[in-house]
C-alpha cells in the first residue's frame, strides 16, 4: 500500500493554507496514495499561539467550518483516507483553551476518529519560547484506528502528534500487550529547527525500530511568513529503522510502499515485541 507525507510551510492564512494543502493532497491522490497525512498546524501558523482562538471550530461544525468541510470533501472527492494533521478544536470547558486535534478521514468524507494531542510542548532556551500549555487543553486518550487496503488486508493505525515523539510510553500503549501491535504510526509534526536538528531523525527511527512497525511523519518544513523556522525533513521509515523517503525542506509530498510481509518478517526474525517483560 502506498502512503503519503505532506510536509507544508504554513502561513497565518487559513484559507491560503487549505488551498495549499487540496493540492497537495490531489498530489499524493495522483501518486496513487490510499493515505495522505498532513503536519501539524497545516491550516495556519501564526504569529502567536492565541491566533488559533480566531479559527478554532467545533467539531460538530463538520458541515459548516471551512477547515474540517475542506478535509471531508478531499477525502471523498479524491476517494483516499485523509488525517488532517492538527486543528483547533474548541474545548468544551473553556473559552480560551482549544485542543490540537487530528482528524481522520475515509474516503466517504466520514470523520472516523479524533485524537486530541496529550504532551503539550515546552521549550526555552533563551532566544526561543514556546509554551502550548498557554492556549491548548491536553488530551487523555491514545487512539488507533483500522484501515482496509485495496488488497483485502486491514492496518492497524496508531495516532500522535509532535511532542507526543518524545515519549515512547505513548506508543507503546498504542501497541499494548494483549492487542494487535501497530502496523503505522502517525505523527504529523511542527519541530523547532534547534530540536528537530538534535533530535528528529534518531527519534522518528528509534519509534519505528522499537515498535517493529512503519513511522509516516508529516512535518512543517522551511521558514514561515511570521519568521518562525521549522525543521521539516517529513519522512517515512520501516520497521528496520531504515528511511524510505524524506524531504528536507520546502512544500512537497513524499511517498513509500509499506509492505505487511515486511513487518512480519522483522517481528519473526526478532520478536521484541514479544519478549518485553518490564509491562504494566
């Protein structure tokens, strides 16, 4: 099956951004990919964190907000499941908090599940800072969902979101003891430039060669009309911790087969994933 990463260097325009990323998703539809994952913050990048209370939607805004109508209609139109990396979505406790939600969409244009993003970045080193917690509620549920193939087979998917990387707790519950592991894990993306330098890269691979699965991670990639840089290089990796494909900066999508036999040779040859004992 064919999967495609769609790295973006968002602006503050939410509608110039939507433009931006239907093309791109014609893009990877064309390509011949059955799943288009978009990054983090694709729909607008602002010059601050509070811009995103001027855009958030609701989720039951399906039909009406622009960002999620946008994302059901390419999905259906282009007949390929579509995970809308994050949007604001309103939380239902507070009028000055929003959650990063991921959105997934089947080719029907139906939402199938929502993950609301749990870690919320942090970072200061004196010239740069950041600080989601100042306008974003965390979410409290990891979340996977399946996905039939055109050859019949099902894929198990699991769901992240940028500083969710940092924490392989997260992924293994996606891949808890007692259930079918993960054959992909998703983890549209937003990294720093400094921490995506450091640290991207090694932790993509350590998450795919730790899980024995596939890592499809769609990054914002270049500098942005607010100033901000972000580190891009979107990649895809196999579950040997090998990259597929990687585009280091700039808009453009990225495409690589996964193969199931594949993930079952590595977890026969090595069965880690068997032989965890240190488990809850």
């Amino acid at each position: 099956m064919k999967i495609a990463a769609i790295q973006m260097v968002s602006t503050p325009r939410v509608a110039e951004n939507i433009e931006t990323a239907l093309r791109l998703l014609q893009t990877a539809a064309q390509g011949g990919a059955q799943l288009a994952v978009l990054p983090e913050y694709f729909c607008a990048m602002g010059f601050k964190d509070h811009d995103k209370l001027q855009y958030a939607e609701y989720e039951a805004d399906l039909q009406h907000g622009p960002i999620q109508s946008a994302l059901s209609k390419a999905a259906k139109d282009l007949g390929i499941w579509i995970v809308g990396g994050t949007i604001p979505l309103r939380s239902e406790d507070s009028s000055e908090l929003v959650r990063s939600s991921s959105l997934v969409y089947d080719p029907k244009g139906e939402l199938v599940i929502r993950y609301d993003k749990i870690h919320l970045f942090r970072y200061d080193n004196g010239s740069e800072h950041y600080d989601e917690s100042t306008v974003h509620e965390a979410g409290t549920t990891t979340k996977t969902f399946t996905m039939p193939t055109a050859d019949g087979a099902t894929l198990k998917i699991g769901l992240s979101v940028c500083y969710d990387l940092r924490f392989p707790e997260l992924y293994r519950q996606l891949s808890a003891p007692g259930s079918m592991p993960c054959d992909l894990m998703l983890i549209p993306s937003a990294f720093t430039c400094h921490t995506g330098q450091a640290h991207w890269e090694i932790l993509l691979r350590a998450r795919a060669i730790e899980n024995q699965c596939y890592i499809l991670a769609a990054a914002q990639g270049g500098i942005h009309p607010t100033g901000r840089r972000t580190w891009g290089h979107s990649m895809i990796v196999d579950p040997w911790g090998q990259i597929l494909s990687m585009q280091a900066e700039g808009t453009g999508v990225i495409f690589a087969d996964m193969d199931r036999q594949y993930i079952h040779t590595i977890r026969t040859q090595l069965p880690a994933l068997k032989h965890r004992m240190l488990v809850d």
